[in-house]
C-alpha cells in the first residue's frame, strides 16, 4: 500500500518535472525568436520612417513594447496563480484510500 502511494508520488514527480524543462526550453526558444523578431521590426520602422517622423516612430515603439512587456508580465502572474496543484492527483487518490480504509475497519 506505502509502496503504490511512493510509487504514485514519484511518478507525479517526473511528469511535473519533464513538463516544466519542456515548458521552460519552448518558452526560452519563443522568447528569444520573438525578441528578434520584434528588435528587427522596430529598426526596419525606425529606419523607414528616420527622414519624416523618427521621434514618433520612436515612441510608438517604445510605447508598444511597453504595453507588451506589461500585457504579458500580467498573463504570466495569472497562469502562475491559476496553476493546477502539485500532487492533485495523488493527494485525491491518498484521500479515497484513506476513505476506504475508515469504511472497512
């Protein structure tokens, strides 16, 4: 019986932690491609619009970024506080274990 809870628990374990190094190097790899991207954008609209309108072009990027950056600094918190328990499984399975053994004592 101790041994299945062990077994359970460690198996919740290496599931939790293949998802998180899997979470964490494609997150990496968007951000990072992402970051690019955007930085390359933002000098291709600098550059286009440097005779006319630099400043405002400038700004607007700034701007934009910003509002980015907070949007998704936002979206992160949310998603960490909404995240499923760790073990939600196991503990429910623990619970109807010891359930059935108050039942059948």
């Amino acid at each position: 019986m101790f041994s299945s809870c062990l077994e359970l628990l460690s198996t919740d374990v290496a599931e939790a932690r293949e998802h998180l190094i899997t979470f964490l190097v494609m997150g990496l790899v968007a951000l990072f491609c992402l970051g690019v991207g955007l930085v390359l954008l933002a000098i291709l609209i600098a550059v286009a619009f440097w005779g006319s309108h630099r400043r405002m072009a400038l700004g607007g990027l700034t701007g934009v970024f910003l509002v980015a950056g907070a949007g998704v600094a936002w979206l992160a918190m949310h998603k960490a506080r909404a995240r499923p328990r760790l073990f939600a499984a196991s503990l429910a399975e623990l619970s109807k274990d010891r359930q059935h053994l108050r039942s059948g004592s």
